[in-house]
C-alpha cells in the first residue's frame, strides 16, 4: 500500500462483497468480525440488518486498534472499517440465511413467482478518527415461478444455504431473479453509491481508495 493512504477494511467473510468492491477498483483487507448474527433481533428488516452493520464494524474497528496500537503506535494509516448484513423482507417474515436446505426448500415454494425486499445495512468506522457513518439499501427482488425440481436442484448445490434470503443474484440463483427495482450491489450485499456518499460524509472521496490493497 502507498504510504499515507487511506485503507478499506472490510468486516465480512462474503465473498461476493469483496467481488463487488474489486470490482470498483478497492481491494480490501478483510477481517471476519465474528458476531452471532442469531442472537440479535429486531421489530424491522431494515432496522436489524444495520444494528447488525454496527456490531460488525464495530468489532473489527476494536480489533485493529488493539493490534495497532501493538504494532505500529501512532504510524497507521487512515482507516476504515465497513460492516454489512443482508436481510429479505417477505410475506411479513425478515428472512436471513436458511436454517437448513429444508428451510431454503420451504422458503423458495413460498417466494416463487412473487417478490421480496432485500435490505443491506452499511456501518463505517472512521478507527481512528473515531467518527461513524450508516445507511441503508433497499431493492425490491421478483422472483421467478420456479418448478419444484428446480428448487430442488438449487438448493442441492447449497449455495442459498449460505445467503440471505436463500438466494444470490450473482451466482447461481441469478436465473430465478426475474428483475428487480433499485440498485444492483445491494443484492449482492453491498451498495457502491452509498459507500461513496458513506465516504463523503467521513471526509474521503470513493477515489481515493482505487488501486488500495489490502492483505488477509
């Protein structure tokens, strides 16, 4: 990393998160924050998926103070925590990852042929300027009328048996997404133009992260 710039550090284990930021020109250093997501509950999809956001960011913000302060005391550079989580809001129901490939079996013959919200919650922590910024992303998702052989096969893959909602758009499950209303990355689980506002509001612009890379 070039000397005095900023870095990303992203608190998820997804994947597809750190795609999308690639993608976007930011290599990130990823850091699982850890938190049990089954132990927090909330009255709304969109309220949950941030406090959950919050909890991520801010576990993994207090895990680089620590080892900076160990390591490199008053020499690191700038850096910025993000914390996601991704809820569907369905039928009434907030609807995180499947239980089991029974519960995602269960869920598709509910959801096929209608649609769903997915949130995307966002926390950044400025670590040591010690400022915050949060928001959240919402996208309306139609589902496919799905077959019960198609659903069958699906989660015989078992790759919605470790998302929300029980399906990706980007993998395999992007054949059983009809349309959707709203921004593409939330679904994937992360939305690129509110990061950008996200850095706005700590005081940095999306470009001074391109060409950023992080280390595992």
């Amino acid at each position: 990393m070039t000397e005095n710039r900023p870095r990303l550090v992203l608190g998820s284990a997804s994947p597809a998160r750190r795609t999308l930021l690639r993608s976007a020109g930011i290599d990130p250093e990823v850091i699982v924050s850890g938190v049990d997501e089954s132990a927090v509950e909330a009255v709304s999809a969109d309220t949950l998926c941030l406090v959950l956001a919050r909890l991520k960011a801010a576990a993994v913000a207090d895990r680089v103070r620590q080892t900076e302060a160990a390591t490199l005391p008053g020499t690191a550079p700038a850096t910025l925590v993000l914390g996601c989580d991704s809820v569907l809001a369905f039928d009434g129901e907030i609807l995180g990852k499947p239980d089991d490939a029974e519960d995602a079996v269960r869920r598709w013959q509910a959801m096929r042929g209608r649609s769903g919200t997915l949130y995307t919650g966002h926390s950044m922590v400025d670590v040591f300027g010690e400022r915050e910024a949060e928001g959240v992303a919402a996208t309306v998702v139609h589902f496919a009328d799905l077959s019960d052989e198609e659903i069958k096969a699906y989660v015989g893959t078992r790759e919605p048996l470790h998302v929300a909602g029980s399906f990706t758009i980007d993998g395999l499950g992007g054949a059983f997404v009809e349309r959707i209303e709203g921004d593409h990355g939330t679904v994937v689980g992360l939305s690129l133009p509110l990061l950008r506002r996200l850095f706005a509001q700590l005081g940095y612009s999306i470009t001074d992260f391109w060409g950023t890379t992080g280390s595992n």
